[in-house]
C-alpha cells in the first residue's frame, strides 16, 4: 500500500516532521544502550559472586553500579509522556488542514518502544524508514513529491511464479498442479497477448490453489505510453488479475513516464497528467513487477519514477539470447545505484526489499529459489512429460 497527502507539501513542515521522528528513534536508542548496560552489569555481578551486603543481596562492581545508576537516572519515566512532550509540526500559513505525517498504516500508538525487551518497536523502525526515504529522495525536474514513496507489499511478491506464453503450448490448460507440486509455483502469469487467456482461464487456475496473474510482453518500439497503459490496464480487468508482471524492456524513458504517470489531461498506469508519484491512475495499488534486461540503469531507464510507483524490481538474469551474466552484479547495481559513466546516484538506489529476480526456468540454480519469476513455463525441466 501506498500513503497519501493531500494538498499542497511545505518544507518547512517536512523538516520538523522529519525532526520529530529523528528524535524518536534516537530516544528509542538511547534506551536500548541503558538496557544493554543494565543487563550487561546484572550479568557480570552474578558470575563474579560478589559478597553479600547486610541485606542478603549481592554487591555489584562499582563499574557496573554506576553504569545502572546512570540508566536508571536518564531512563525516561514514561516512553508514551516523552512522545507527547516533543514538539508538534506548527500549522503553515494559507492552510486550512492540519499538517500530519505522511500517512501510512501506522498510527501513533505504534510509534512505541518495548522496553521489556530492550528493543525497538519494528513498526516504529518501518515507520521511519519509509518517511525518511520518501522525504529525502528528490523530485525530478522540479516537481513536488506529493506522496510518500512506500515499499510495495503483498504475499504474492514473496512467493515464485512462472509465465505461462501460450496456452496452446500444453492443450487447453497449463498443468497447474504439476507446476505447483514440482516446483512450488504459487503464481501463474497468463499472456495479455495470448488470445486464449481468459477469466475462465484464471479461474481454473485458481481452483487448484495458485494465485492467477498476466503479464504484458515486449511492446513495439514506438508504442505510445499513455495507449499502453490504458491497453495494459483493460485486459488486466477483462482477465481479473491478482499480480501483474510487465516486459516493458523496449520502452524509452519518456515511454515510461508516459506510461506511469500519463501526460497532461490523460491518465497513466499509476498517476495522472503527468505528476510523478500521484495515485490516481488506472491501477494506482495494483500489485505489479517491473521486468526488464539486466544492468539497465538510470541513464536509459527512470529509476526513480519506477521507485516511487511502488514497483518490484525483478531484472532478468540472463541475456537475450538465454546468456548467463552476473547474477549478484545485476542485483547489486540496482542497490547501490550505480550507473555505467559517472558515480552511483543515490536517488536511483533501489531498496533492497524492493527487488526480486526473473529466472531462466531452464536454467534454475541448484540451491532452491525462495521466491521470483520464471521466464518461461514452457522451460521447465519435464514439464511435458
């Protein structure tokens, strides 16, 4: 899922928001510290048997009683009253709405720390990621990032599929149930162009327990953007499509951002006329995968647009003749940003949790893949036998 602002973004408000969570994370951390030391100086005690005080209770070190002194005076008495006391992001002039943190699936009360178990809270460790990653990568060509960039989610990315070319291949159905029970496909992906890919189809699919997706193959060259999303978009309702996968390699960046965003007075596969990183396109929460030939980068794809519409990344690890290439270079050129001339752009690093990997089926590895896309079922060892 994707969060949403609404209105017009100030800086300033951004900066104080960004300040805000800043503050709490490095509180959550300095708690961390007094709990690791507190721990570490009970530890220590016990083993070296210190000698019982008039009490019965054991003396501990003078280094290690200092140090749970000093956690226990700078300890903050109540974690929920140091959130409520940190400043709020003031209201800018000429705003009617109140200013809030860009908006996610976490609500304040998440914003936590469980000091039972000295860490922490995860939600709030997400929470910030993702501000502090939507609000310093830049907006290109001077347009405002309207929206928080967010890691897209859904069990189906985390799980392998394989692309189904034509139907007619295997009969009049592809063998799902050995696709699902030899290789552990959870996902097949149906042809947009395969005339014999239909609702019937997916659900057929489906009622052997393997999630029903389709992809869309390597355009034209001089397809028109915006003409293909729409294309795009229709057989994705006509088919009823759970996970979309999209072979876009050919395209231009204008292309792409055509496609993506729209142009002006016309809507795109994510956002409209033309603003990067708006949601009120075509399929603006759909989940999709975003293929392409390996070692693309920034210079001849827009990584930073494909970023912030909430793509998977899964780039081919082989070359177009079926090739083998550098499978960790490919994925760690996408991470790191790196471009072919010229130093990496940090605005182009893709995150890590953002990228899978399409897979030559007929060349799998050895060790057994977690999750991914095959390329394609008809290359599956014995699949026709």
């Amino acid at each position: 899922m994707w969060g949403q602002r609404v209105g017009r973004v100030d800086p300033e408000s951004l900066r104080k928001q960004y300040a805000l969570i800043r503050g709490e994370v490095m509180t959550s951390l300095q708690v961390q510290q007094q709990i690791l030391s507190f721990g570490i100086a009970t530890n220590v005690s016990q083993i070296a048997g210190s000698r019982a005080n008039r009490s019965g209770e054991p003396v501990m070190p003078g280094w290690a009683t200092a140090s749970r002194q000093r956690a226990a005076a700078t300890a903050p008495s109540n974690t929920h009253e140091r959130a409520r006391s940190l400043p709020r992001p003031e209201k800018p002039a000429g705003r009617d709405e109140p200013v809030t943190p860009c908006a996610t699936n976490h609500r304040n009360r998440d914003l936590t720390i469980d000091v039972r178990r000295g860490t922490v809270d995860a939600k709030l460790t997400q929470y910030t990621a993702t501000f502090v990653r939507a609000h310093e990568r830049q907006p290109r060509d001077g347009q405002e990032l309207r929206h928080c960039i967010m890691v897209p989610d859904s069990p189906l990315f985390h799980t392998i599929g394989a692309l189904v070319d034509r139907i007619d291949t295997f009969g009049s159905f592809p063998p799902t149930e050995k696709m699902r029970d030899r290789f552990d496909i959870k996902v097949l992906y149906l042809n947009h162009a395969d005339p014999k890919a239909t609702k019937q189809q997916m659900d057929g699919i489906r009622s052997h327990g393997v999630a029903a997706g389709s992809w869309e193959p390597v355009p034209p060259a001089q397809v028109d953007g915006v003409e293909l999303a729409a294309h795009v978009s229709a057989r994705i309702g006509q088919l009823g499509s759970d996970i979309v996968y999209l072979n876009l390699e050919g395209l231009t960046i204008q292309q792409i951002r055509d496609f993506l965003w729209g142009r002006s007075g016309s809507k795109g596969y994510r956002g409209s006329n033309g603003v990067m990183a708006s949601q009120d396109g075509l399929r603006p929460r759909k989940p999709t995968i975003w293929a392409d030939e390996p070692f693309k980068d920034g210079s001849v794809k827009p990584i930073g647009d494909l970023i912030a519409a909430g793509m998977m990344f899964a780039p081919e690890l082989f070359t177009g003749d079926m090739g083998s290439v550098d499978w960790c270079r490919v994925v760690l050129d996408l991470a790191n940003g790196f471009r072919a001339a010229g130093a990496p752009v940090p605005a182009e690093r893709v995150p890590p949790e953002q990228i899978l990997a399409t897979y030559d089926a007929a060349n799998l590895p050895k060790q057994r893949i977690r999750k991914g896309v095959l390329f394609t079922a008809e290359r599956l060892p014995g699949i026709f036998t």
